[in-house]
C-alpha cells in the first residue's frame, strides 16, 4: 500500500498545482475583464460629460431659423448648388451633431487594417467636436482614441484597454490639422458654410476654396462637386506625422456614395488619403450609420 501511495503522491501533487495554476489564471482573468469593464465606464462618464458641454455649448450659441435663398445669394454658384443638393435650404440651420461610424483604419502604409466604431458630436458655433473611436480585437475593445478640437485646440489621446496610456498628441500642427478636419467634415452639416470663420472664394464651375480662421489658426481646402451639386472631394495642405516628425501634405477625402439622414442628402461612405512623395496612402475608409441633428444630450 505505501508503495503505491509513493507513486500516486506525485501525480496528485502535479494535478494540484495544475488546478492552482489554472485558478489563478482565472483570477487574472477576470481581474483584468472587471477592469476592463470599469475603465470602459469611466471612458463613457468622461467622453459623456465632455459631449454634454460641447452640445450645450453649441445649442445656447446656435442660430435659429431656417436657410433661405437669400442667406446663399453671396456664395460661390458650386457652394449654393452644394447647399441646393444636400437639402440645406429651407431647412432648419444646425447648431449641434451626434453621429455613429464604423469603418477601418490602418497607421502606416502596408499596416493592417484594424476594424473601428466612433462616436462624434460636433458644435457649429463654436466649432468643435469631440472624437472616440473604439478598436475592437478578438472582440474587445483593446484601444481606444480620442481627437477633440476645443477652444481651436486639437488633442489626440490613445489609450490601450480604455486605462493604459498609449501616446498622445498636441500642438500647433495637431491644432491645424483638426481645424482642417471640422472644415472637412462639415459636408455633414452643410450650413455651417455660412458660418463667419468660414470664407469662400470661387475656382471653376465645380470647386471652390473655403479658408476658415479660428484661434490662431488659419488654414484652407478646396472643395470639389459634381454637376448635380454633391460634395465629391476635399483636398488640402494638412499637418500629419510620418516618420516621427509633423510634415506639410496633401490630404483629400474622396467621397464613394451619397445616401439620405433624414430631410438630408449628405456624403455616407468616404476615404482619407495622404499624397506622399512615396505615393498615395489611404489610411482610412468609414461609413456614417446615424446622424442626428440640434440635439443637446450625448448618445
């Protein structure tokens, strides 16, 4: 009998700590699943918190009233035709946005393309908005990223399971950039080309040249339709970070389809390109899901 306790003895003793060792996995596990959980959390409380004075912000400032023939009679024919197309005129002017993407997004040229869904809220007056995109792995949100551009700051913040700081980014060319970015993503809120920081100049019968001052920046794009008036293209002298330092280069923002949001007819699927020396990098292609309109609470 003792005998055949000394030979089971050690296989009862491997089987233990195989159970000690899988348990404490499993501790590890769901340590790091409830952290996870909470960071999220605290993510939504933060990014909600920041919506909810943006949106308010922009309500209070917000221009009430509808756009009328008489408010485009000063802008270039291509920006009215646009203005015409989308449905703009003789609807109400938008003061606030709340939208849903998805898409995918990748960080160098032969980088793999990583699946994401954002959240953004935008205020016309002042322009702002507010940018959080959640890349999922494995069915987790593993990274998360968030551009705001506030009080014509830009800031690009990057954080690994919602806690882990992963990098971020601010600056005069951060600032530029983003500038660049509200001008850009107006096609989805089309009246604030009326806005006074927004000046317009005519090129050829189907492109014009928006410059918008904010802050203590000024930056410019041009504008690119087709014949039935719709936005079709933006391209501009844009700050990006290649290779470790900032560099001047051109940006377009190619558009694929259109598609209706309501009373709206408004861009839906689109690409952002950087033309480099090395050739063209497309580095992101989204779609909109949702847009909603002069609201004042986060989703």
């Amino acid at each position: 009998m003792n005998g055949l306790l000394a030979i089971r003895n050690p296989k009862t003793r491997g089987q233990r700590i195989m159970l000690i060792a899988i348990a404490v996995i499993a501790s590890l596990l769901a340590i790091a699943l409830m952290l996870l959980v909470i960071g999220g959390m605290v993510s939504h409380r933060s990014l909600a918190n920041s919506a909810s004075e943006l949106l308010s912000e922009g309500i209070q400032n917000g221009q009430a009233g509808v756009i009328t023939e008489s408010d485009i009679a000063h802008l270039p024919d291509p920006v009215q035709r646009w203005l015409r197309a989308s449905n703009a005129v003789g609807a109400e002017r938008v003061s606030t946005v709340r939208l849903r993407q998805t898409g995918r997004f990748r960080q160098t040229e032969n980088g793999q393309w990583m699946p994401f869904n954002a959240v953004q809220y935008y205020s016309v007056d002042p322009p702002a908005f507010v940018w959080r995109a959640r890349f999922d792995m494995a069915g987790l949100p593993l990274i998360e990223v968030r551009d705001s551009y506030i009080e014509g700051e830009g800031k690009t913040r990057v954080r690994a399971a919602y806690v882990v700081p992963f990098g971020s980014e601010s600056g005069p060319e951060v600032d530029q950039g983003d500038l660049l970015r509200f001008l850009n993503e107006t096609m989805w809120f089309p009246s604030a080309a009326l806005s006074d920081y927004i000046q317009w100049e005519p090129i050829e019968s189907d492109s014009a040249r928006a410059t918008m001052t904010y802050g203590r920046v000024t930056a410019s794009a041009v504008f690119e339709f087709n014949e039935n008036g719709d936005l079709v293209d933006m391209s501009a002298q844009r700050f990006g970070k290649f290779d470790g330092g900032y560099s001047l280069e051109t940006w377009t923002t190619p558009i694929q389809a259109h598609a209706d949001f309501g009373e709206f007819r408004l861009p839906s699927h689109g690409t952002g390109i950087w033309e480099l020396e090395s050739g063209n990098f497309s580095y992101i292609e989204l779609e909109i899901a949702q847009i909603d309109y002069n609201v004042s609470e986060p989703y």
